[in-house]
C-alpha cells in the first residue's frame, strides 16, 4: 500500500548522530539550560560571524521575534505593509505590536513588493515594509530598498523561509535593516521550535534583545526598566542551533538537489518556475512552479487531486490564499485602497494564486518518494 501522504508538505527534520552527542554533552556540562545559558551566547555570536552581521538575537520562534521587533519599531496606530501572498504569523506579529496591516501586491514573476502598489497603499501613517521570502525565493533588491529609504520606511524582512538564498550577492534577512527568521520544526534549520533576528542597527538589536529578556536591562543590571516579554531561546535549543548551523551548507545542497530532481522529471511540462527571470540562488526550501493556461479554480482542484494521491502542495494542505480573506485580518482588508472599479486590487498576487504549485524538499522527502511524486504529477497534470 502506498502511504497516501508520502509527499507531505512538512516534515520533522533530520538529527545527525553528532548533533545529539553533542546537545547530551551540552547538557551535561553547560551552567545553565535556561535561556541565560552560555549556550544562547554561543549561538548568537555563531549567527552573526555566519551572516557577517554586527547583532543577532536568538528567540523562542520566528514570530516571537517578528513581535519583538516591531515592537520597537512601531507606536499603536502605526501601519505596516505586508504581503497578501504571506502567513498569518507576520500579521499576527504586526497586531501583537499594536500595528495596523495593510496589504500590498507582488510583483508578476517574484515576491518582491510591486512597488506601485506599495505607493498607492502607503499613508503618512505607514512605518515598515515588510517583505517575505516565500519558499525561500528572493523578496527583495537594491530598488526596493531605494524607494523605502526615498519613502521612509524601514525595511524588515520576515526570512522564516529565506535561509541561505542569495540575490544580489547578499543573503536574504541581511539587506534591510533587520532580518527575522524561524528555525521551527519546518524550516531549513530546525531547534525544534525558536528564530534568531539579525541587524546591522547595533542599538536596534540591544533593544530587542532586552525585550525577549523580559526588558532586562544590561545598562541597569536589572528588571523593570522597559517592558518586555519571556522570547527567550533555551539552551538546549540553541546547543541544536550550533549544529543546525555548522551544517547548513549541507543542508542547503540537499534541499538543492531535490528541487532539482523535481524540476528534472517535470521539465518536459514546461511549467515556468518562479522568479526565474531573476538571477538568485535559491535555498531549495520548496519549488514553486506556475502551471500556465489555466482557467481560474483549475488550480485549486489539480492541487486537491495531487493532495488525493499523496502529494500534498502547501497551499492545498494550509488553504494558504491571499492572506487578507483569514477571518482574523478581515476587518482590515475593507479599505477602500485596495478597490479599484470594485476589484480588489491585488491583480498579480491574484494570478500567481491560480498558478502555483509548491513542491516539498524537506528533511522527509527522499529523491526516490520524489521520483514518484513527478510521475503522479505528470499523470494528474497529463489528465487535466
Ligand atoms: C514559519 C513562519 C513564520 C513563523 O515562525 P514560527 O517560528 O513558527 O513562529 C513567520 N513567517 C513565515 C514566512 C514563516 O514561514
């Protein structure tokens, strides 16, 4: 019998033997387990010296450290652009900090922010863009960073899925001015749960830091100071997180070769990948292809029947839509911005919705589950 989900989207990540050697000898001789462990420092300047960065900050999760920042960045009242083609977690980040989401529209062929659409959402209230990596494709270039420091905006990058790709010669998370990722179960790296923050503004990353240490102040040896929440990474987590690091490299060309092994066996589809006009290095975090010449809703029941026969797609497995339909973020999409003659206008986020199909090449994937996965998809898209 075939095991009907054999390409989830998601899966636990790989331990190696030394990893956990090394977390039980962690374990046994560290000071501390807890958040103020040795460990945690290990790790933060384990980050920075990987990115080249002058700051890093380790935290509970991604979006712990979304919230912690923005918490720093905004005032209540504030807006924040974010993608409609995103997670509900970097909204959810922006109302925790008592920010207003506002929605903005890709570009046709990338997740970078569509820079007309940016200036027609923006008002003199709007504080940060923010820009997601999808699938660890690039959300963002020089020009983007131009029209936000010409318009004032602070730039942060939500990178839960951009580790390791490269655009422009840089990383991804280290070209605004502060780069927030994940390191959950389901990310390129994994502690299980946890993200770290990076910054080039060193006072900017001591006031996080400080945040996620419940407003501990260095300067004052003490609580009370400012206020503040426990985003504390552990040091167990980050005695994984030193070696979730050291193999990265790895890490990356295995992801690597498995989007290539599906791009391989469905070259012959002519699906156009995305953002294949760009030059970028991709992490290989999942492949996302655009199945062209569909009618709308075509692609929403291809990606059911995929899911039927075991391979599951994120956007089928999360009802991922345009964020802005999520009850939770309704009452912010009713802006009369985002209407023009009576269409939302989110024209390109839109097409690309009706178009996707996203590929798993997670830790759980193997090239032989993959070699079955392209023959189901070829049969499902053959059939169509
Ligand atoms: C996973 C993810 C997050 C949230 O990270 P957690 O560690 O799960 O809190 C935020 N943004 C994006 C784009 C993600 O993929």
């Amino acid at each position: 019998m075939q095991n009907t989900n054999f390409l989830d989207c998601v899966g636990k990540a790989h331990r190696s033997d030394s990893e956990i050697a090394r977390l039980q000898t962690h374990i046994r001789e560290t000071n501390l387990l807890s958040g103020d462990s040795d460990l945690v420092t290990h790790y933060e300047s384990a980050l920075a010296t990987h990115f080249q960065m002058p700051h890093a900050t380790a935290v509970s999760s991604g979006t712990a450290g979304l919230h912690a920042t923005l918490a720093q960045l905004i005032q209540p009242g504030d807006e924040v652009l974010l993608p409609v083609i995103g997670v509900s977690m970097t909204a959810i980040a922006i109302l925790a900090a008592g920010g207003i989401p506002v929605f903005y529209d890709c570009q046709p062929d990338s997740f970078k922010p569509d820079i007309d659409s940016l200036e027609r959402f923006r008002s003199d209230k709007t504080r940060v863009l923010i820009t997601v990596s999808m699938w660890g494709y690039p959300a963002i270039d020089s020009k983007i960073i131009s029209y936000a420091k010409q318009s004032n905006l602070i730039v942060l990058e939500d990178t839960a899925q951009g580790f390791g790709t490269k655009h422009e010669g840089e990383w991804e998370g280290t070209r605004g001015q502060v780069g927030c990722f994940s390191t959950q179960e389901f990310k390129l790296l994994s502690t299980g749960e946890g993200g770290f923050v990076l910054t080039h503004d060193i006072s900017l990353g001591q006031r996080i830091r400080e945040f996620v240490h419940l407003g501990f102040s260095k300067k004052h040896m003490g609580f009370g100071h400012q206020m503040g929440l426990n985003y504390r990474l552990s040091g167990i987590q980050s005695s994984l997180g030193i070696s979730q690091l050291e193999q990265a490299e790895d890490k990356i060309r295995i992801r690597q070769a498995k989007t290539q092994a599906w791009r391989d066996g469905l070259s012959s589809c002519k699906m156009a990948e995305m953002s294949q006009n760009l030059q970028f290095q991709h992490n290989g975090y999942a492949l996302c292809l655009r199945m062209s010449g569909l009618k709308p809703g075509d692609a929403k029941m291809i990606r059911k029947e995929l899911f039927d026969v075991g391979v599951h797609t994120d956007i089928h497995r999360y009802k991922q839509g345009l964020i802005h339909h999520f009850p939770f973020l309704s009452q912010y999409a009713h802006d009369a911005r985002y209407k023009r003659n009576d269409q939302l206008d989110f024209p390109n986020s839109t097409q690309l919705m009706d178009e996707l199909l996203t590929l798993p090449a997670h830790d759980g994937v193997s090239l032989i589950s993959i070699n079955t996965g392209v023959e189901k998809v070829l049969q499902v898209l053959n059939a169509w």
